[in-house]
C-alpha cells in the first residue's frame, strides 16, 4: 500500500519524462518561432511519441498526472492531425496528377482521331498562268563530263520536290537518269517506246512522292500531269551532229514544258541547257513572245556549285 502511494506520488516515470520533453520541446519551438508547425514536429517524432505512449499505457504508469495526461493529449492530436493533414496532402496531389493524366489522355485521343481521319488537302490546280515561269539559260560544254558534273553539283536540289527533266531522245533520258542514280536521286523515266501499263506506273511513282520525271521526246501532256504539282522543269537538247545526219531542231513543246510548272498558284522555274549558238537563238526569240506577252524575261545563271543556278534553286527546290 505505502508502495503503491509512493508510485502515485512519484512522477519520475519514463513516459513522464520523454513526454515533458517533447511537449517543452514543441512550446519552446512554439515561442522561438514565427509560424512554427507544431504538427510537423510532431509528424518528424511520431517514432518517439507512439514508444511514449505505449509507455504509458503501461500498468504501472500513473495516469492520474493532469501535466502528463494533457502532454500526451496534445502530442498524441498534433501527431494525428499532422497524419491526417498529410494523407490528405497525398491524396490531393493524387487527385491532380490524376486530372492531369486525363486531360492529357483525352489530349492524346483527340490528336489520334484527328490523324486517323486528317486529309491533307491537295493544292487547287488551275489553268497555267505563264506569268509565273522564271526563264533560264546555262551554258554547257557538249560533254558527257559536263552534265555529270552539272548534276553532281545541284543534285542536293532534286530530292525533295517533283522535277521534270525533258530531253531530245531515249538514249539521253537513260544517260541522264543513270546519272541521277548514281547520286543517289530518285527518279524514273518515261521513254518514248514504253508499254502502257509502264507509262501508268512510271507516272504513279512521280505522283506518290518527289522525284526526278525524265522524259524522252514529245511524251507527256498536260492531262497526265493532272493533279501533280511540279516546282521546276530542265530541258536538255544537245546540239545535232552531223554524225547523226540532224540539223539543229530548236526547242519543241516548250510552251506545254513551261505549263507543267505554273497551275497550282505558285511561281515555277523552267531551265534550258544551251550546248550551240542555234539552240540559245531558238531560246532567245521564245523569250522575246514572252516577255511582249508576259512580262517575263529570260535570265542566264552560273551553273557552277556556289553560282546563281544554285541559288535559283534553292528558292523554288528547298
């Protein structure tokens, strides 16, 4: 009996102890500092607040101390409440990262269903408009060497939008087209002597995707280019010898060569390779009707890699 009074009466205890020291500890925080998180304290020693009040719930603890009793409530609530806050913190950045996912998902199914059904809308073709050709001219040595050279030098220009490169026979048409290959430009040809069912596919490949059109002879009409837009055409006639018993013919079909590149609205380019004084006089009087009718004059360029051809080029190419 006189030990269970000297118990009561004695508040050494170890749950006494601890307790006052974090309740001190939280009101001394308290006055030191502005705005100081009583909550937070006790959510960093909730370890140290659940060990005292498990020792405190101990049988031999006496429990009768208002001090102890009111330490341990206001501990035990901060600790709870800073739990309580916290969950809900964790839950409302849950609730935002997940309107989050959703807005962005929802983002996602719009952009999905916008490309399954987008199509890309062709440009309007309309009659040819020659006040939209740029004329040009560049002098070449009549040379295998020098048309390789002249493509090796502007073949960066050729990839990326349709090109028609006209020419006098069937044995240029592959020459030219084997030169393109071999700088790695696509293209395909269109000879005079092909079967229909090449014609068609030949075509189709032009339609599909930029290319190099090369066209041996009068072998293409206007109809056939319907819907195929064409950024610039070359018209190469090497100058007749008279080992192939030939006088010089000019230039033939031109007009229909220029149209191609002047129906969708937008400026076009049309480039002659002059190889003889008969060809540039041919090419001279053309431009001279154009210009009385459209303004239009015909321009020489530098056909060399940093010259004026490579500059026409990239404003109607790249």
């Amino acid at each position: 009996m006189v030990e269970d009074q000297q118990h009561k009466q004695d508040p050494d205890h170890v749950c006494y102890d601890e307790l006052l020291d974090l309740y001190n500890d939280v009101l001394q925080q308290y006055k030191r500092t502005k705005g100081f998180d009583g909550s937070s304290y006790a959510m960093i020693h909730s370890t140290e607040f659940d060990e005292a009040i498990r020792k405190h719930n101990d049988s031999k603890c006496n429990k009768s101390s208002l001090v102890l009793n009111s330490a341990l409530k206001f501990l035990a609530d901060r600790n709870t409440t800073m739990r309580e806050n916290n969950m809900e913190e964790v839950l409302a950045r849950t609730r935002t990262q997940l309107s989050i996912d959703r807005q962005q998902q929802r983002e996602n199914n719009i952009q999905e269903m916008h490309a399954r059904t987008y199509t890309p809308q062709r440009p309007q073709e309309h009659a040819p408009d020659s006040k939209l050709v740029q004329h040009c001219f560049v002098r070449m040595q009549d040379s295998d060497r020098a048309l390789s050279q002249f493509l090796a030098y502007h073949c960066e220009f050729f990839r990326s939008q349709r090109i028609i490169f006209y020419c006098d026979a069937d044995i240029n048409a592959k020459a030219i087209s084997g030169y393109l290959s071999t700088f790695d430009v696509p293209n395909t040809t269109l000879l005079e002597e092909v079967s229909s069912d090449e014609r068609h596919s030949q075509l189709e490949t032009f339609r599909r995707a930029p290319c190099v059109l090369v066209v041996s002879g009068k072998n293409l009409s206007l109809e056939e280019l319907h819907g195929i837009p064409v950024a610039a055409v070359f018209l190469y006639y090497p100058p007749r010898t008279s080992h192939l018993r030939k006088t010089p013919g000019g230039i033939y079909g031109y007009q229909s060569q220029i149209d191609a590149v002047c129906r969708f609205g937008y400026p076009g380019v049309c480039i002659v390779i002059v190889q003889d004084e008969a060809l540039q006089e041919a090419l001279e009087s053309l431009a001279s009707f154009y210009y009385l009718r459209y303004g239009t004059k015909l321009k020489q360029l530098n056909p060399r890699a940093d010259g004026s051809l490579a500059q026409i080029l990239a404003k109607h190419l790249l």
